[in-house]
C-alpha cells in the first residue's frame, strides 16, 4: 500500500481553512456556558461526517443541565481490525475564545482525516472522536468527555493500541526564537517553531516511536518527539492524558500551544493567524502514517 500523500494539497488547505472559519469564525466560542453554539458545533462535525457517508455513534450524556456529546467514526481495519487506533480532537473552547488553534485546528484535520483514511484503507481500526468538555472547568474532572470515553472503552475492553490526541495543529513561525519550552527542554529542541511535536508520557514511548517513525516514513514535515515524565508543564494538558489515566498508550500531536502560540486562550485565537498550508501537510502525514502503521501482534502494554 501506497501511503505517500502530497504534502502541497490546496484543497485540503481550504477544506481544513473552511472548517475552521465555521468553527471559530462563524460560531465563535463553544462550551457548555454557549450551550448553543457548542451543539452548532457538533451538528457542523456531525454533517460533515455525514457527507463522507460515515456512520456515526454518540456518547450523549448532561452536564450542568446541558446536553453534551462525543462523537465517532469508526473505519474498520483491514488486517487487524480488533486492535484500534484512537484519533481525537476536542470541539469545546476555553472561554471567552473563538479557539481556531485551541481547538478547531485539531477537529479540521479529524474531519479531512477521515476522507484520506477512507481511501487508504488502514491495517488498523481507526475510531476518530470529536471530544466535548476539554477545557476548564472539566479538564481532568468526571465530565471531561475523553475520561468518559476512556473509561467507557477500558469497561468494554477495547484492544485500544495507541491514541492520538490532536491538540493544535496550525500555528507555525519560521523566526529564531519563536519556540518556548519547559525548563530544560530548550537546550535539546530547536529555537524556531515551525515543526509539530509528538509527546508522550514515558510509559508510552513504545508506541511514540511506533508513530513517529510511520510519519517520519510517510511524510517530510518537520517534527520533533519526546517521551516525557507527565508531570513536566504542558504535558499531560489534553485529551491523551484520560487515556494515560485507564491505562492506555496515548500521544499529543501539537503546534506545542502557549509554548508556541501567544494567542492561546485569548480572543485573538482567530482563523487568520493559522497556516493552512502547513496544516494540510500535517493531516496528510498523520493520515498516511496512521494508515501504514504495521500490526505489532502483542497487546498494548499499559500506559
């Protein structure tokens, strides 16, 4: 198979600009405090799943009144389709934020993954998740939608191999000295931001060099990885981390946010400061190396 994608695809630019300007231009801010705006949000997922001809399950359930929803896609693998693949990307804001990179980057790229991934037939099953209730006040707490997810799935028992959680995928400057880090750190990695980083905590770094030699095979993109105690700051700080906590293997896919990203949390997180370009060769990487990923043939040891 085949997995090599154009890197330069203009119409991938603009589907994931237009998904984006949906998103964060036309809704704006989305959480369950713009009850409203938040279900515009998922029926904008939700339709253009449908679109692709997907069929889609839902995990539905109430918070502070509001009704809330994760939302899936599942493609059945061709070789081994009782091991999964996790994608994810939360759709919620933080608030007062339209969030393009915070997080409608990442639910643009899941949306185009899914066309590329049904042409390309993965070996795995590939379930890709629109998350709700990221952000504050649910982060880490019982309604954050990944730790009902994850706990759902480690209840059913599901063969899930490794998740991708899709955190911020559009921001990108090529100037010295545009790459923050936590202590330490900066004296290993580069001074530009203009790659995408893979982190996983240190149980997990089986499968982050699983994946990032799949990307580094299927795509030029510049990229940096590290496998990281999950207290250092930043990393444990998305939905990947509820699936650290019911002992699955999970990886952040990141622009690295605030370390990067001086519009992060604000309301000048807009569509125009994203590089759609840059973005659309990210998601062919992460669709063609998600698709390559060879069967490993043991269980997933716990994360």
């Amino acid at each position: 198979m085949n997995c090599m994608l154009s890197a330069h695809d203009p119409y991938l630019a603009a589907a994931l600009e237009h998904h984006v300007q949906v998103l964060a231009g036309d809704i704006g801010e989305r959480n369950v405090f713009r009850p409203d705006a938040l279900h515009a949000a998922a029926d904008y997922i939700a339709q253009e799943w449908a679109k692709r001809g997907c069929a889609m399950m839902r995990q539905d359930y109430q918070v502070r009144g509001v009704p809330c929803a994760n939302i899936e896609v599942a493609l059945a693998g061709c070789v081994q389709a009782d091991e999964i693949i996790v994608l994810g990307a939360h759709y919620d804001t933080v608030r007062n934020s339209p969030g393009a990179d915070d997080n409608a980057s990442g639910v643009a790229a899941l949306l185009e993954i899914v066309g590329l991934l049904q042409a390309l037939s993965p070996r795995h099953t590939v379930r890709c998740v629109a998350f709700v209730n990221e952000e504050a006040p649910f982060f880490f707490r019982e309604d954050m939608g990944s730790l009902r997810y994850a706990r759902a799935a480690r209840l059913r028992g599901d063969r899930i191999h490794v998740m991708l959680s899709l955190e911020m995928l559009g921001y990108y400057l090529d100037e010295p000295g545009t790459q923050s880090y936590p202590p330490l750190l900066r004296y290993f990695y580069p001074v530009r931001g203009n790659f995408i980083a893979f982190v996983s905590n240190l149980r997990s770094w089986r499968r982050l060099r699983w994946v990032v030699n799949a990307f580094q095979t299927s795509s030029s993109f510049p990229l940096e990885a590290a496998a990281l105690p999950w207290w250092v700051s930043g990393v444990a700080l998305s939905d990947h981390s509820s699936f650290w906590r019911h002992g699955y293997p999970a990886i952040m896919v990141t622009d690295t946010a605030y370390l990067r990203n001086p519009n992060y949390h604000t309301a000048h997180d807009v569509p125009s400061t994203l590089d759609y370009g840059r973005m659309a060769a990210v998601t062919h990487g992460l669709a063609a190396s998600v698709a390559s990923l060879k069967p490993r043939g043991t269980s997933p040891e716990k994360a």
